[in-house]
C-alpha cells in the first residue's frame, strides 16, 4: 500500500517544504521508494531537490493542464530522479492559472488522484508539498492523501484560525471526498531552544480541536542551515548529515513508519 502524505498548512514559511524535502530524502534512506510533489506554483521543493522550475518541462503543470483539458495525462513523463535518490514531481508557474482553471473542471477536486493512479503503485510513500492556501490545489491534495502532516511554528499556534487546516480537512472527510483522511500529526517548527511548552502545547490544541491528533516527539529546532541547504540544492541529510536538524527529520520519519 502506498502512503500518501500531503504537507500542507495555510500559512507560507511554516516550513512545509522544508519538511517535505528531508521527510522524502529520511524515508529515502530508510530503504524506501518515494516521491516528492511539488504542488506549489512558487516550486521551492523544485529548487530544493536541485532542479530549475523556471527551466524543467515537463511538470505537475502539463498534466493538470492535459487533464482540464478533456485528455488523460501521463504524469510519469514528468517524473525526474533526484542526487539523493527519491523521484521528484516538479512545480513550475504557471500552476498557478490551475487554482482558477479548475473551477470548471468536472470532479475538480479529484484531479490530481486522477493523476496519480498510473504511478502510486511504484511507490511505498508520495509527499505532498502543498502551497499556503486552502484552495482546490489543496483540497485536491486532501481528497488523494491518506494523511496530513501540519507543520506550525509554535508562537503561531496561539494566533485566531492558525490551525483552519483542520477544518479544510474535516470539509474533505465530510463531503465524502476522503471519509477515510487522516492527520499524521502536527510538527512543531522553528522552534527555539528555549520553547519545551509542548504539554501546553498539546493541552490547548486538544482544548480548540478535539483530543486524538498526534503532536510529533521531534521537535525541528531553528536552525541556519536549513536555509543554507536549500540554497545548496539539498536536503539537509546531505548537507548536513550528522547535524542536529537531519536527526530530527530522521526522527520524524521513523514516528511516521511506527506509526507512533
Ligand atoms: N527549522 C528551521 N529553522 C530555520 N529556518 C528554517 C527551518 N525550517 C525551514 N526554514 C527556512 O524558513 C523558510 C521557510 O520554510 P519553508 O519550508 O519554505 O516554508 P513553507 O513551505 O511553509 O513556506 C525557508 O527559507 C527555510 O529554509
Ligand atoms: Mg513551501
């Protein structure tokens, strides 16, 4: 079975790609086959993974396009190798005219699973890496994956709506898009040292949104280097392999293949 995470969460610079890239390159040396999507216009896991998302065609694009279209699109022509090894489905902007194209497209929320269905197979986990909205791309993501991971800074938690992912998910489960979708946890981001409030942490979320959703025990310190990889083309397990921060994304995903 093929486990499909999407990364998502409204708010930009959480650090959803950052998450989505190192989360693909930690699973990818745990043994397993993964794919990275880029699913966001601006294409900074594009970049991230080493490619030019102003220069590499085809992508996510040309298949949402073929698919709006009235034609069945080929997804795995976009499919690229990575230095590190997993498989990158890459962004470029124009995916940014889909948001709206979509609008009028039958079964506009299930395009993108559409697409998928001739590679899922090939894969033993596909990550999302979504773009800070809760628009169709989104939604889109939410009706195809099996789970979601919400990365959050933690002095936003306490912000009004911080976490209106959650109701964006409870949308999809309810309209029988994806009864079956659920919340991988919550990732504690850009956290700093000094910021070990997770019990209250825990106690305000259950407090707002109900018990049951996982807080990850990795917590991703501020650090850096993480901009520093990205700048390099890298997830920070090659950048920085023995660093603090590829541990903790090391940690997560072994949380994720436990299940706890
Ligand atoms: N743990 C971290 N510590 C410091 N900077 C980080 C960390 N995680 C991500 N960043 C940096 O913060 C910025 C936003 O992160 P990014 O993953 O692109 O967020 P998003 O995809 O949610 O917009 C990027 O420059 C990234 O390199
Ligand atoms: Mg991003």
């Amino acid at each position: 079975m093929t486990r499909i995470i999407a990364v998502a969460m409204q708010k930009g610079g959480v650090g959803k790609t950052t998450t989505a890239i190192n989360l693909a390159a930690a699973l990818t040396e745990l043994g397993q086959r993964v794919l990275a999507i880029d699913l966001d216009p601006q294409g900074n896991l594009t970049q991230h993974a080493g490619f030019d998302p102003d220069q590499i065609s085809p992508t996510i694009y040309d298949a949402f396009k073929a698919e709006m279209d009235g034609y069945e699109s080929d997804v795995s022509q976009a499919i690229y190798e990575s230095d590190e090894g997993f498989h990158l489905l890459p962004s470029q902007p124009e995916l940014s005219l889909i948001e709206l194209g979509l609008i009028n497209t039958l079964s506009r929320e299930r395009v993108l699973a559409t697409m998928l269905e001739n590679v899922a197979a090939d894969y033993d986990t596909i990550l999302i890496d979504c773009n800070p909205s809760l628009g169709l791309l989104v939604i889109n993501a939410l009706t195809v994956a099996s789970s979601v991971i919400i990365p959050i800074q933690t002095e936003y938690l306490a912000a009004r709506g911080a976490l209106m992912i959650l109701k964006s998910i409870e949308t999809v489960r309810r309209k029988k898009l994806n009864p079956g979708l659920a919340i991988e946890g919550i990732l504690l981001t850009m956290a700093d040292t000094r910021t070990t409030l997770t019990r209250d942490i825990l106690a305000a979320i259950e407090n707002q949104y109900g018990n049951g959703i996982r807080i990850f025990d990795a917590i991703i310190k501020r650090s850096v280097r993480f901009a520093e990889s990205a700048v390099a083309g890298q997830s920070i397990l090659a950048y920085e392999p023995k660093g603090r921060g590829a541990e903790a994304y090391r940690q997560v995903a072994q949380e994720i293949v436990t299940g706890g």
